[in-house]
C-alpha cells in the first residue's frame, strides 16, 4: 500500500510579503514612466518654445531689414536697381516668416500646456499703432455677472471696465439716394412752384458721384477692367452690365476734360521736365499693336521749387519722333530723359521758338553698368548653364557713379544755388575723374564689347550727362518719370491691353489726373468723388481751386441718410 504525501504546509506571510513587493515595484515602474513621460512632454515644450523664440526672431529680423530698406529709400530716393529687389525680396521672406512664427507659437502654446509648465512668453512683435481715430467704433458690451461669485451677493458696483480693440470689415453697402421735390401750388394765383433738380456728375445720371469716382480709381487707378468690375458688383447683388460702366466712364471724361487742360497748361509751364514712355498693347484685328503712352512729369521739389507737382500723359499709337514733337510744341527748357533718338530735333539749334536743352539720366546708364556688375544675376545664369561674366570695368564705373549719387542724396531738397556749390565741390571732380577714366579704358577695349557699348552710350552724350553741373534744378536721374510710369506698366499684366486708340487716350487722361492727385499727396478716388460732385455747378472761372493742391474737400460727399430719412 502506498504511502500518502502530506501536502506542504503554505506560507502565506511570505506570499503576502511578495505580493507587496511587487506591488511596489510596480508602482515604482508606473512612476517612473510618469516621470519619463514628463521629462519627455517637458523637453518638447521647451523643444518647441525654442523653436518658437527662433522663428519669432526670424520674423522681428525680417521686419526690421525691410523697415531698414523702405525708410533708406525714402530718406535717400532709390539707391540701385538692388533696392527694389531687396524690399521686394524681404517682403517675401517676412510673409513666410510671419506664418511660421505664428503657427510655431501656437504649437508651443499647446505643448506647454501638455506638460503642465509655464506658457512661454510672447514673441516679441513690432509695435502695432493704433487704429485710426476716424473710423466709426461699436460696442460690444459683455453681459456682467448679476451675483458676486465669491457669496453671492446682489449688491454690485461697477469700479471700471477694460476696452480691447478688434478692425473688422463690412462688407460694402449699396444705397438708393431719393432726391424728393415736392411741388406746390399757390392759392391766390394758382401758380405751381417746385425746387430745381440737383446737378448730376453726369448729364441725366443715374450714378453718384462716389460710385463714379469708384468705377473709375478701380480701372485706371486699380487697374480692374470694368468687366471684372461688373461681375464682381452683380455677386454683390448689383447687376450694371459692361455697356452701362462704359458709358458712364465716357461721361467722366467729358466732364473732367476742364481739369485735365489745367493740369496740361500747369505741366507745360515749367522750366523743366521729366519725359518717358512705356509701351501699352493695343487690341487690333486679331492682335495687338504696340502703342505707346508719353508721361511728361513737374516735380520741382528737389530744389526746394514752390510749384506743385504734376503729371501729363499723352497716348500715340506708335514710337515715332513726331509724337513728342507735337506734344512739346511751343515749349522750351530742360527735358530730363533718356536718349531717345525721336527728341533729337527737339534739341536742334534751329528749332523755334528755342531749342530745348537735354539733360541724360545717370539712371539710365548706370544701369547699363549694372547689368553688367551684378553678382546675383550672373550666378542664377551659371547655374542655368548660361555663359555669365561679371566685367571689373563695370564694377568699378558702378561704384564711381554710386558717389555722385551718395552726393544727390544729401542735397535733395535744398535750393539751387546750394545744391550747384556742393556739385561744384565735390561733384565736379569725380565727375572729371570718371570721365578721364572712361575715355582711357574705352580706347583698350574692341568695338563690340559691352562694356565698351555701355561707355559709349555716355561718351557720346557727355554734354548732357555734365548738364547737373551747372543747373541746379536739373537731378542726376529721370526716376520721376519712371515713377510716373510704373502704374501702367503693373497694369498691363491685369488689364492685358486697350481695346482701342481712343481707350489708349481715355487711359491717358485718367492717369494724368490719378498720378497728378497721387503726387500731391491727395486720395485720388476722394478727389474724384468730390469734384464730379461739385464740378457741373461749380463756376468755371474758380475751377482752378478743384486741382489736387488747390482741393479742399467738402463735409460728405453722399446726403445724410438721416435727412434722407
């Protein structure tokens, strides 16, 4: 018979102790990855809060070099060609900064709060101005708490309140203005009386006035087609078809003809001119032709001159010399500009009643240099596989003339006869200098050579390119034509071309008037909402107080609502 096992008599001490044991270790281990886990959201908020700081100095960086370079440009004019690419290089860079600073931010905003630590401080942004005072202010009032939160009590005073301020935009708002005019009749000799009918911008208009100066300033100001003008006002819930728009547009041109003949006369009063031209593609018989825009420019501002500044364009279907023969007919001075061979006879000694005296762009030949000197460019050319070279003679005529122009920076402003005794002094002789070294380094290179075009193009104009030297009001550069210029040659790529000679002369007038409004520092559409309201009974011996330096604008230009009401 076998023998029976006793069964081991269990420890259950030991096993309690055991079960404890592990317990904690396993509390241990929970804590432990607690803590990794912390430690691991810890490092990412600090991770990402760096990240932040840098891409928040990145775009305070950003903004401050392209402050840098917008304040240089309006405190010394346009300094090179690298300028402009600069600030428009820098606008790009702070718009892409700006969005990753932000959405970085944000990001450590949220990790932050994961890991339960301090949110990281604010970026550090330039300072934001205050909205304008003029704009109309509504307020949003949040709704006060009726019990203290704290017992309960009813008993409330208020000990102040705190404002913050958010811009918003309205979508625009269309308003039929009724003008009423009530008639009556008289009960002694029945006769019957009635106010006379307001004037209209235009005859038998049905526009206001703002609406005009609108459709207006958004095609030749905006460069928006009155197509997409249209299109856009129907979404709004204001069906004005094409014709319509252009009828109204024709109207305006008649009625600011007036305006547009002072501005000439004011323009070809002056002693001297700026002149440029820039191509405007012409809508012709299954293509386009090239036309041609003129733009004679008063600006008489770099020597202190009293006159206000003025802009004259002129449209001519083609290039030929005569058209700015025809346009300065009569008038004798200084014309800034390039060296068009069509203003050749305008120069002549016989012509009557004077011959007009030329005055070469520095600007313009710099730039012939500076094609040829520009370090960026022939590297995007080599990396294009292009030949590329960059010409030392090139170089070094940039850097001479960029003296002169350092020189023109400082005495921009002041009057004649200052700004001639420091060209006598300091400009004279790097002008001489540059002259002797040109004519020297011309003579060792071969005829087609580009640099040796570029000195050429100076060498043989040498008179006019010195005339600086001794006329005070002459400037070193033909940019305020360019200036003048540069609207249409944006709006070229929007309103693609002109349907017509005469749409090339419409686009002509309008910007004479918009460009001339912009240089006197005057709100174009404003002014034209205000004269096309005032114009048809305002007397035309006074019409000269409606030019833009001589404009004072009335109150409102739409009736008060109220009284409408």
């Amino acid at each position: 018979m076998a023998k029976r096992l006793k069964p081991e008599k269990i420890d259950v001490e030991a096993l309690r102790a055991a079960l404890a044991a592990a317990e904690l270790r396993a509390d241990q281990a929970t804590e432990r990855a607690d803590e990794a886990r912390a430690a691991a959201d810890r490092a990412e908020a600090e991770a990402a809060a760096v990240k932040a700081q840098l891409s928040g100095d990145a775009a305070l960086i950003a903004h401050l070099r392209l402050e840098i370079a917008r304040l240089t440009r309006t405190l010394y004019g346009q300094r090179s060609e690298r300028t402009q690419r600069l600030i428009d290089q820098y606008e790009l860079q702070l718009e892409e900064l700006e969005a990753s600073a932000a959405a970085d931010a944000l990001a450590a905003e949220r990790a932050a709060a994961k890991a339960a630590v301090p949110a990281p401080t604010e970026r550090r942004q330039p300072s934001r101005q205050p909205f304008p005072a003029h704009l109309p202010r509504v307020r949003v009032v949040v709704p006060a708490p009726a019990a203290c939160p704290c017992c309960g009590n009813t008993r409330l005073s208020k000990l102040g309140e705190d404002v913050t301020e958010t811009l918003e935009a309205v979508p625009r708002s269309w308003t039929v203005i009724q003008t009423v005019r009530e008639r009556f009749s008289c009960r002694a000799c029945e006769g019957v009386t009635q106010p006379p009918a307001p004037f209209h911008a235009v005859p038998r208009g049905w526009a206001g006035p703002s609406l005009l100066a609108m459709v207006l300033f958004e095609k030749y100001g905006q460069h928006q087609p009155l197509n997409r003008q249209a299109e856009r006002y129907a979404r709004e819930g204001v069906p004005l078809s094409l014709s319509t728009l252009a009828d109204q547009v024709g109207t305006c041109a008649g009625v600011l003809e007036p305006l547009f003949r002072l501005i000439a006369a004011h323009v070809m009063a002056a002693g001297r001119l700026h002149g440029d031209d820039t191509t405007v593609p012409v809508l012709a018989k299954g293509k386009t032709s090239a036309g041609r825009v003129w733009v004679y420019v008063r600006d008489d501002r770099p020597f202190g001159g009293p006159d206000p500044p003025a802009a004259l364009f002129r449209y001519s279907p083609d290039r030929r010399g005569e058209h700015p023969q025809a346009h300065l007919a009569g008038w004798t001075g200084v014309l800034q500009a390039d060296a068009y061979g069509g203003y050749g006879r305008l120069y002549e000694g016989g012509r009557k009643p004077a011959p007009i005296i030329e005055a070469a762009c520095w600007a313009h030949a710099r730039r012939k240099f500076f094609e040829l000197a520009d370090i960026k460019a022939a590297a995007r050319q080599r990396a294009r596989k292009k030949v590329a070279v960059i010409a030392p003679l090139a170089l070094e005529a940039v850097r001479r003339m960029d003296e002169l122009f350092a020189i023109e920076r400082e005495v921009n402003g002041r009057p004649t006869a200052e700004r001639l005794a420091v060209r006598h002094e300091r400009s004279a002789p790097i002008v001489a200098a540059l002259e002797g070294w040109m004519r020297t380094e011309r003579a060792r290179l071969p005829r087609g050579s580009e640099v040796a075009r570029a000195m050429d193009y100076m060498l043989d104009r040498w008179p006019s390119f010195a005339r600086f030297l001794d006329d005070g009001r002459v400037c070193l550069s033909n940019n305020a034509a360019e200036r003048a210029l540069r609207g249409l040659a944006l709006g070229r790529k929007a309103w693609l071309f002109a349907g017509s000679d005469r749409g090339g002369q419409r686009a002509a007038f309008f910007n004479s008037l918009i460009v001339t409004a912009k240089l006197n520092d005057v709100d174009p559409q404003a002014w034209l909402a205000d004269v096309l309201g005032r114009i048809a009974s305002h007397p035309a011996q006074r019409l000269a107080e409606l030019l833009p330096w001589n404009w004072k604008p009335t109150s409102a230009v739409l009736p008060s609502l109220d009284a409408a009401a």
